[in-house]
C-alpha cells in the first residue's frame, strides 16, 4: 500500500481527533496510508505577512526540510489553516530569493556568518521549496481520482443533499494556493457529486465562518455563523460539509448561540469531508466521533436508511 | 453619523491634512512592512463591499486603505477595523489593482502593536473556551492580535 507523507497538525491530534481518524480510514479503503511524519511541530497556524517575522517561517519550514530529507516530495496536510501555512510558506521559499536565504541560515546545523546575505553560498540555498504540500482533498481529485472513489462506494449516499462550505483559507489566497478558483469553486461539489450525494448551491460557501474571531469576538461570529447556516438550510440542505478543524467547531458549537440570538433557527448538522466519505465507503459508525458533534448527526443518515445504532450491532 | 442600519459610521471627524502629516512616513512603513503599494489604491470599495464583517467595522477596509495613503496613522491605529479583520483574504483575491488588503490590515495591526496596543490577552479568555475552541483558533488569535 502506499505511503504518502502526512502532517496532521495540533488540532486533528487532539481535538478533532475525528477528523484524523475518519481520513485515516478512509484512505486504508481507498488503496493508500496516510503516513504520519515521525516528528513534527506546530505550523504557527497563521502564515507571516510581514517580511520583518522570520521566525514565524522556521516551523513550517523545518517541516518541509525534513519531509524532503526523508526522500518523500509530497506532503497531505486536512486541516485549512496547515495546509495554507505550509503551502505558502513554501511558495515565499520557492519564489523569494531572500526569504529563501534568511530560512536556510536558521535551519543550517552550521552558524551562519553575519553577511550570508550578500555571499553566494549554497549552503543558503540548501531548502528551495521542493516539497509539494497537497490538501487530502486535492490529492482525491488530482492523485487518485474522483472515479476511484464512486468505484469503491460501498453505500450511496443517493438522496442527500450536502452543502459545501469552502471557508477562507482553503482557497485563498488564490495565486498561492491554485486549488480552486477562489469565487467559483468545484472541488468539494465534485466530491460530493463522487458520493452520488446532491451538492446544494447556496451563496454563503466561500463566506468567512469568523475564523479566530470565534475567541476574540464571538458575537460577530455568530452573526457570520447564523447567515451562512440559514443560507444552506433555505437551499435545502440536510448537512454542511467542511474540510477545516475552526470552520467545523464556528458552525457546530456556535449553534447553540445562535439558537439563543435567533429565535428563528433551526439547526443544520456539520460533517467533515472524511467522515461523509468514510461512512460512504463502509466504516462503522462507532470509529467516525459523532458523539463529540453538538448538532446531533443521525437525523441526515437516516434520511437515506442508514439507521446509526443498528449497523455496530450487526 | 449614517442613520441608516448595516452601514459602518465614519467614527473620525473632518481629517487634517499638512504636509508633515502626510510626509511623516506612515504610509512608506505600511508599504514596507506589507510589500504592497499603498498608493495603486483609486478607492473603487470592492474591498468593503465583499468584506464578511464590514458590518462590524468602525470604519470601511476602503477607508483604511484611503487614510494610510493620507498618513492619518493615529485614526487607523486606534480603530476597532483592524482587530475585527479575520484575515479571511476576500479583499484579496476581489482588488481589481492586486493590491494583498490582508498584508496591509497584518502591517498596520503590527504598527499598532509596536506602539504597545494589544486587543486580545490570556486573560481575557474563558478557561472553558479556551478547553474547547480548536488550536488553530487559539494560535491564530493571539499571533494576529497580541504581540
């Protein structure tokens, strides 16, 4: 079976351990193992803008040095934020000579000498953006195919109508990223047209969910929140598919204070990207974490007479 | 004061325009630390008009753009713009001059913490939130908004 470098990132190793878990099980079944880098640490979350915060890059650049020291090119992160603070990180290395420089004189074993920007050393050059980091969304699509995974369906999910919901950092900033197009995107209505589902276009998908707000303001959250949910249950949706550990607990746990703010909502279930596609592909219900959901899921899954409780019985 | 709901008040008074003002060298450093051309902004308010949370702003992501052109440091510093901003890159990607409105909101919000404002503490967070909200969130929080 395959292995393919994979960076879970703090929040998949603890708190949306469901996440980690459904890929894992998921990718098995599919015909390839997500292979967890023996060390790692944590991206820094949020990519440095300004060029004065080196030491914001060191992380996510040891990253993707010892990934390419390991011999391996490519590197699936599922969590938004990792996969946008590794991949652009790795673009500003790539693309800027000096980011490039100033990277490599902290991830040298050697003291840099204080004028390695003018010399000409390849000591400097040593990580040049070799690493490829993919979403495991991406390598689904590009790598494997979306036809792979309607052959190995193992139930349909004919009759659900799914809402994708992007978030920002997934797709943008677009000339980084390239996944999708950043107004008009497709993957995940792909994905979920693969799982014979029904997408539901709504036009809140690309809409920020409020991200860190969350902590600092949580009321401009929860107004986020409530128009984005309300936008996608309007349309028809029986659930909301997010691929983004923040995204997931904004419209899941924000639910019941929005329940409190809005006397008129009615709450939509939230599912990862990989436990839609790992019940599809025939995993037991116990292993996908459904109990750690605010909005209880079971309602969706019935809908199409998957009946929760009495498949782990079997 | 606009009286009509959803749209964002201007909060300054009638700005003051002198030379020293304008020369002082705001914009240049808000430039330098984004690695945008503050300038190539014409004000067409695509930026305000796509943001998610203008809403919640006290003054339009425009009008940032337009008072840094100004130099006007202190009216930028001081708002609630900057520390509502999630970061979210749809400024970004909808600019019609390519200008990153993301940098430029990350280049002034560290301006104003240089000058030792910070918006969000470890204590001004629930211990229970801070037991539930995923890592991104927390890292996230206090990179963009404390020094």
């Amino acid at each position: 079976m395959a292995k393919i470098a994979y960076y879970p990132g703090c929040a998949l190793n603890e708190r949306s351990s469901h996440l980690d878990r459904s890929a894992r099980d998921a990718t098995v079944r599919l015909g390839f193992e997500l292979d967890e880098l023996d060390t790692w640490t944590c991206c820094g979350a949020v990519p440095p803008v300004s060029e004065e915060r080196v030491m914001n890059l060191i992380a996510p650049s040891r990253i993707l040095k010892d990934v390419r020291d390991s011999g391996r090119d490519i590197l699936i992160t599922i969590c938004d934020f990792c996969y946008n603070t590794l991949k652009r990180t790795n673009y500003s290395i790539k693309s800027d000579k000096i980011t490039r420089k100033r990277v490599n004189a902290f991830l040298a074993d050697d003291t840099p000498e204080r004028d390695y920007l003018e010399k000409d050393d390849s000591l400097w050059e040593d990580y040049a953006g070799e690493v490829k980091v993919i979403h495991l969304m991406e390598y689904l699509r590009d790598e494997l195919g979306y036809n792979k995974i309607t052959e190995n369906l193992s139930r349909s999910l004919k009759g659900l109508k799914i809402a994708p919901y992007y978030g920002c950092v997934m797709l943008r900033p677009q000339n980084e990223i390239q996944l999708d197009d950043p107004e008009n995107p497709t993957i995940i209505e792909d994905f979920i047209t693969s799982l014979e589902a029904q997408p539901v276009k709504y036009p809140y998908r690309t809409e920020c969910c409020g991200s860190y707000l969350s902590v600092s303001s949580p009321d401009a959250s929860t107004r986020l929140c409530y128009r984005i949910l309300t936008s996608a249950r309007n349309n028809g949706a029986d659930a909301i598919v997010v691929s983004c550990p923040l995204c997931f607990y904004n419209l899941d746990s924000r639910q019941k204070a929005i329940s409190e703010a809005y006397s008129d909502f009615k709450p939509v279930p939230i599912l990862y990207f990989t436990q839609l596609l790992s019940v599809a592909l025939g995993v037991e219900f116990s292993r996908q974490g459904f109990e750690k959901h605010y909005v209880d899921v079971t309602p969706v899954l019935d809908k199409i007479g998957i009946i929760t409780g009495k498949e782990d019985e079997e | 004061m606009s009286e009509k709901t959803g749209l964002a008040p201007p909060k300054s008074p009638p700005i003051r325009l002198t030379r020293e003002i304008v020369n002082a060298g705001f914009k240049q450093r808000v430039d330098e630390l984004s690695g945008q051309q503050m300038d190539a902004c014409y004000q067409c308010g695509n930026c305000s008009s796509g943001c998610p949370l203008a809403q919640e702003m006290d003054i339009l992501p425009s009008r940032v753009m337009r008072l840094a052109q100004l130099g006007q440091s202190d009216d930028i510093i001081k708002s609630e713009t900057i520390w509502i901003c999630a970061s979210c890159f749809q400024c970004t990607v909808r600019c019609p001059k390519g200008i990153d409105i993301q940098a430029v909101m990350d280049a002034v919000r560290q301006i104003a913490m240089d000058e030792g404002i910070d918006h969000f503490g470890p204590d001004q967070i629930s211990p229970e939130l801070a037991a539930e909200v995923p890592q991104p969130g927390l890292v996230g929080v206090y990179r963009k908004l404390a020094t």
